[in-house]
C-alpha cells in the first residue's frame, strides 16, 4: 500500500511541476 501511495505521489508531482513549467514557457512567449 505504501508503495502505491509513493508512486501515486512521485507520478502527481511529476504531473504538476509538466504543468506548471508549462505554464511558465506559455507566458514566457507570450509575455514577449
């Protein structure tokens, strides 16, 4: 269960750092 519950976590902050980094470089083109 606990293995589940680490991979679950590592795999939702993988998700939202690629979203937000995403959303940097989209305001960073779109800033200029």
């Amino acid at each position: 269960m606990s293995v589940a519950t680490t991979v679950f976590s590592i795999g939702y902050s993988f998700y939202f750092i690629l979203v937000f980094s995403h959303n940097v470089i989209q305001t960073l083109l779109y800033g200029q």
